[in-house]
C-alpha cells in the first residue's frame, strides 16, 4: 500500500506532482488525469476503476484542476474546471497510474487518433 505525502498542482503547466511515502515521485498532466479519471462516467459502469477506461475522453487539452478535496487518508478528488468531479483517485490508483503513464498515454493518443480517422471516413451517399 502506497501514501501520497505530497500533492502539488502548477496551475501554469497543468500538472499535478505527487509524492509517495516511498519518495517515489510523479508529474500527470491534467489532461491525462481527466481522460483516465476513475469515474463511471469514463470507467464505465461495467468496468470501474480500470487504468483503460472504457469510454473515449475528447477534447481536454486545456482543462485544468481547480480543486484538490482530500478524502481521508486514502484519497484525493480532483475538481476540473469542465465540471467533472465525480472521480476518486486513490493513492492506489494514482499511483498505477503514473507507473503506467507512458503505456497508457500512448494508447489513448491511439484511440484518438483512430477515433478521428474512422470520423473522417464516413462513407457519404447522395440520393438521385
């Protein structure tokens, strides 16, 4: 089990560091965190709290955290400036989560990039 000791968000960047009881130590991204939040809403209601979410997350370059909630000693709930607020990122999560930043971000960079590709490709017929 894993302690966050430490969060520090750079309103400038985005980014949100954390910091581990083990002095391991990280840097997500806002947009990262928004697009993986743990969230029904982008979980799924069949596959919670998986680090894949199930649903595809666009458009959240620029959102940004406007509030940290800590949620006792287990947790933080992140406010985005979007209105999202119904993720928990526990410890746990956050910190498979940043174990796994780099395979996770290239697979959702993946999505999107299939997503628009399959957006641009619809077959268009014109009626005589």
């Amino acid at each position: 089990m894993y302690l966050v000791t430490k969060l520090h968000y750079h309103q400038r960047s985005k980014v949100l560091d954390i910091l581990f009881d083990d002095n391991w130590q990280a840097s997500l991204s806002c947009e990262f965190l928004r697009t993986h939040s743990p969230s029904a809403e982008v979980q799924g209601h069949q596959h919670q709290h998986g680090l894949k979410p199930s649903k595809l997350v666009l458009g959240k370059e620029q959102v940004a955290i406007t509030q940290l909630e800590p949620v006792g000693h287990y947790a933080v709930r992140l406010i985005f400036d979007d209105g999202h607020q119904t993720g928990l990122f526990s410890w746990q999560y956050l910190r498979a989560l940043a174990e796994q930043q780099p395979q996770l971000w290239s697979a959702y960079q993946a999505r999107v990039t299939a997503h628009h590709e399959t957006k641009d490709n619809i077959p268009i017929k014109f009626m005589p």
